[in-house]
C-alpha cells in the first residue's frame, strides 16, 4: 500500500468522507504500518457513540433485525453504523458464514455505515479489533453503532466486551440452544429478542427463558426482559429500540456506563501491553533456550523450571 | 491446607496411589503453594499415556460413549483416567451442566480413576490446566485419557490443544448444529461419531457431514471419518476405538504426535511466561499510573500511547 498521509486521512475521517472511513478502517484492521498512529491521531474524537451488539445462533435473525432497527434510528435521523463480524474458522483462516442476509436496502443511505469484519480465527484481541474498527466509525461522526454476529463461543463475549449494551436474538424452535448457549449467551444479554415470535412455542419459549433469568443473579440491578419480534414485517422492534434507551438510561445512572467503558479500556491496555512485551521478551536468544529445551530437555526438564529459567534475567534487570 | 510432604506426595503418585492423585490434582487446580514444585518433581515420570478428547454438543451421549470405550481399555488391561470438564459460567463462576450423567459403572473399578474439573470461567489456560491434571494421571500410570467436555465455544478447542486424538460427537437431529458447529468442532476432529444412530436421520447427518468434512482443507494427510454408534447399547464403540489406534498410528509415522506435542509444550511456555511477566510488570507503580490515565487523561491519550509510556522503562532495562 502507498504511504498513508496521516494528518489528510484523520481530517477527511472527521469530516465524515465515506472513503477515508473505510480505508481506515482498512488500515486499523490489518495493522498496516502507522495504524496506531491513525489510532492516536482520531484517539480525541471518540467517546460519543453508542454500540450495541447484536448476537444469536445462526437462523435467528440477526440481519434483518438490524436492518430494521437502523432503519429505526435513521428516521430520527441519527447516523449508524453497521460492523458486521464473520467468524471464520480458527484452524483453516477461511470465512464460515457466507448465508448472511446483507443489507441491501440501507446501502444507498448516505447516514449509514456498513462493514464486514472477520475473526481470523484469532479470537484474541477480537474485542479490541471490534473496539477500534468502532472507534474509526465514532471519530466519523456515526452516532449509533451495532455489532451483528453469530453466537458461537467466545465471539459473542468479546462483542458484549466491545459494546454498551448486548441484545441476544434467539427463536421459537430454539429450545436447545438454551441448554447451549448457557454457557455464554445467558450472562451477556442485557436485552432478549425473542424473534419470528409467530411461529408456534414463543410464548412458551418466553416463559422457560423468563425462568431462566429469573435464576441468574445480576452483576448490577439490571434485569433483562424478553421481546417479542418479528422483524420480517417490522413488529415489535420499536420496543426493543426504547428498551436499549432504558438500559442507556439505566447505565448513565451512578456512573455505570464510564465504569463499563473504563474495564473495556483497562482491558484493552492490558491487551497491548502484553502483545508488546511478548514480542519483546522472545528475542533471537530466548527462541534458541526454547529451541534447545525442545531438542535436548523436555524430558529432564518441567516447562515451569524452563519459563523459570527464561524470567530470571528480566527480573534481574528490574 | 496443611504443609505438603512433596517428596511423599510424589512417590506415593508414582507408586499410583488414588489418594495422593486426587490429592495432588486438588493442589494443582487450586494452583496451592508448592504446585508448581509438585509438577516439576512428578515431570520425569509424565509422557507415556495417550490423550483422548471427547466433545460435542449437550445430549450427544459424550459421557455414555466415554464410558463405553473406558471399558474396552479395560478389557485389555489398560488404565484409564477420564477428565469431565464442565464448563462454568464466565460470569457468576457456577457450574452451568448439572446433568451430566456420571459414570457409576465405572467407580469401583480400581484402574479408572475419574475427575471432573470446572472451567472457572476463565477460558484462558484451560489447556494447560486439563494438562497439567493430565499430567499428574500420567505419571499415576493410567495409560489411556480421555477429557470429556461439552462442546460449548473455546472449551472444545482447548481440549482439543490438550488431546492427542480429537472425537466430535453429534446426533442425527444436528442439523443445525453443523452450522454452528463450523465454528471449531469440524475442525477439531480426528473421528466424528454420529451418535443415537439408530434415529431417523442418521444416514443423511453422515452424507451431510462427509460432504462438510470433504469441503476442509486438511492439515495433515489425515481425513477423518465418520463413524455411527449407539452407545446406549454398546454398538460402534469397538470400531472408533480402531480408528483412534490408526490415528495415534499415523501420528507416529514422520514424527508428528512429537511435533503436536511440542507445539503444545510451547504454547504452554509462552502462557507460563505471559502470566509472570504480567505479574511482574504491573507493580504498584504502573498500576498507579493506569488510576491517573483513567482519572485524568484517557481522554486526550490514546491507549497506545499510555501502553507505549509504560513500557518504555522496560526497553530501557533490556
């Protein structure tokens, strides 16, 4: 790629150019030289968005919905952003879900923002890649940005890491995935969609999840509620959109939301500073010590004893 | 806990003792003083057991199975330590899976040793904590292992890290859980058992699911098949039991089991490393320093500029 004018790029983001935003983006993503001096540069201009992630199993409809919701606040006239996260497979680098239901109809609105984004199958740091791509989009001006992905695993965690406030989408038929998606899903919703709420046992469905629920203890007095949608023919989603307005609400009292945001910083920091000072720690010297255990003394010799032995000259240099 | 004999402890894990096992894991998972001198003294004896995952999603049958093919080793004399992992939620630190059906069979049997371990939550190192349990089975002398876990997300590409042999478990009504499951468990597998096989459906989950596997590229020259079992009647165990030795057979040809083996071994020192430094860096200094940023400046100072600030004094130490 040619040399990125810094200082060009950052004032055409700020003045919203669509282009600019998205070669920043670009760039951010996959970390070209001066990324985080892109970073530093617009580090002034983020703080006013709202992101909100979206998530759910595969089927429930997370496009449309989103689709419909930013429809919603565009009619407020507020700009959003769409960041569309693509799991792709850990082992093989490849994309997973080609069946998204892409956005068709807001691609011609000048208020919106749509991207794609994948995993990489390197969910480490997927929180942090989700944060800056949303930070570009914030020094653009986007008011409103929503996550929209696929449940599976960590994923969905590090979405709710990234965003405000989380929504989990799920369906009638989806009584198993209530089994399967304890694990995760169940603890980062602040908001449940109960979505194609026409189809037979949604009713039902609300009950066992509303029990569900009613069973976990909340990190703070907040206590999600089950929505019914269906998002196809536009019901039910301005409820949702003024229960994301509650839980703002809610998160701007006693401080909870710089709180929130302030733990997603902390974490990110900690993120960075490890990335760096492992890159620095295993230089040419410590690879070949490594080299050799593997060689000549991994039977002797436990990993502890080794990762010992490779610390003691940090710690000397204290 | 009162004051670890190490020097006891160790000899009476070696010369197998159930109590002293139990009680070393014990001290392990807790990471209790000594823990780390306990792995190191027991790490001449580790590396003669063969490491078996079993994952799939709730209700493929994992813990019937898992109990099924235990007894085929014992059938041929061979010991057996079964690993439960059950997932915990990352939120409240509870158990999530309370129905896991335990193996009652199996607990009078004095060559299977068995050990549920939970997640905690925090994903990160499970690998090298199913190991590490591993670890102190093996130098007890239990030949076989086998780590039994639902697959939910990280979990299963953890065990898979820890196992030499990989098995995903699903069931004739999966359907959807293919597309949920492209995520990781297709390529986590070495042997997929298609479960219940005798339900509607199976036939067509076997086409369906050869055609996704015939899709991935490979790794390795290995192209894992697909295998029916009902194990609630004892039927198909035999033959995956087959398909594991032709795979710990084809791992043995050009070294690749040693090579998996390694690559573990270094993932496991990089986290090792990675765990102390940070202990180290963050002292009290530094963590002052992030209070002021996050009371003063994280508005004016990107992230990482405030991570590039505090690792200065680091470089400068090199």
């Amino acid at each position: 790629m040619e040399q990125i004018n810094l200082k060009k790029l950052q004032q055409e983001i700020i003045r919203g150019s669509r282009l600019a935003t998205a070669r920043a983006i670009t760039v951010i993503e996959d970390e070209r030289d001066g990324f985080t001096d892109l970073l530093n540069s617009l580090h002034k201009n983020i703080g006013k968005s709202y992101r909100i992630g979206v998530t759910g199993p595969p089927g429930a409809g997370k496009s449309t919905f989103t689709n419909q919701l930013a429809k919603l606040y565009r009619k407020q006239n507020k700009t959003v952003g769409i960041i569309a996260v693509d799991p792709t497979s850990p082992y093989t680098g490849g994309a997973i879900l080609g069946d998204r239901v892409r956005m068709v109809e807001l691609t011609s609105d000048k208020g919106v923002f749509i991207r794609s984004m994948a995993t990489r199958g390197n969910l480490g740091g997927l929180a942090r890649r989700a944060t800056e791509v949303a930070d570009v989009m914030d020094a653009a001006g986007y008011e409103i940005i929503i996550y929209e992905t696929v449940g599976v695993g960590q994923i969905e965690l590090d979405i709710a890491e990234a965003a405000d406030t989380t929504i989990v989408m799920i369906v009638p038929e989806g009584g198993d995935i209530i089994q399967g998606m304890k694990a995760g899903l169940m603890e980062i919703g602040d908001i449940f969609v109960l979505n194609k709420a026409d189809r037979p046992g949604a009713d039902r469905m609300q009950k066992d999840l509303e029990y569900v629920l009613h069973l976990r203890k909340p990190l703070l007095e907040w206590y999600p509620k089950v929505l019914q949608t269906q998002s196809h023919k536009n019901i039910g989603i301005e409820v949702v959109k003024e229960e994301i307005i509650n839980h703002e609400q809610f998160l701007l009292k006693d401080n909870q939301l710089e709180i929130k945001r302030d733990r997603r910083l902390i974490k990110r920091i900690r993120q960075l500073v490890e990335k760096e000072m492992q890159s620095y720690f295993w230089n040419d010297n410590r690879k070949k010590i490594l080299n050799e255990y593997l060689l000549n003394d991994k039977e002797s010799m436990s990993p502890y004893v080794l990762s010992e032995n490779l610390l003691k000259e940090l710690k000397i240099n204290e």
